[in-house]
C-alpha cells in the first residue's frame, strides 16, 4: 500500500508499507521521492526503509495518532 504524504510543485514523498511474504508478521516501510525539477523527473528515489514487526508498526500508529 502506497501513499503520497508530501507534494508541491517540484516535489513528491511517497511512503509504501508492504508485507513480507517470507516473513509472517513483518513489514517493509519505504520512504522514496521524486524531484521533478531533476535531470531525470520521473526517477524516484529511495530515501529510507525498514522492516518492521506487526507491534512496531502498531506503536508507530499510536505514536503518529498521539501528536496529531
């Protein structure tokens, strides 16, 4: 599942969070962009990633419902 989180004119951030198939109960979350103002604009880039299990991605939740 993807979704943009941040877009402007020149910019975008995508986050993806996928599960692992060979891994039960673990998760990639993957942070890319795309500057569109760049030699190559439809490249995107992998900034970050991770994997995480089921209860880490669920404290991330908390964590993002409580400052919000």
């Amino acid at each position: 599942m993807k979704a943009v989180i941040t877009e402007s004119t020149h910019f975008i951030r995508e986050v993806e969070v996928e599960p692992i198939a060979a891994q039960p109960g673990s998760y990639r979350l993957q942070f890319s962009s795309q500057l569109r103002s760049s030699r190559n604009p439809d490249e995107w880039k992998r900034n970050f990633d991770l994997i995480l299990q089921r209860s880490e991605l669920l404290r991330l939740k908390a964590l993002l419902e409580a400052v919000l």
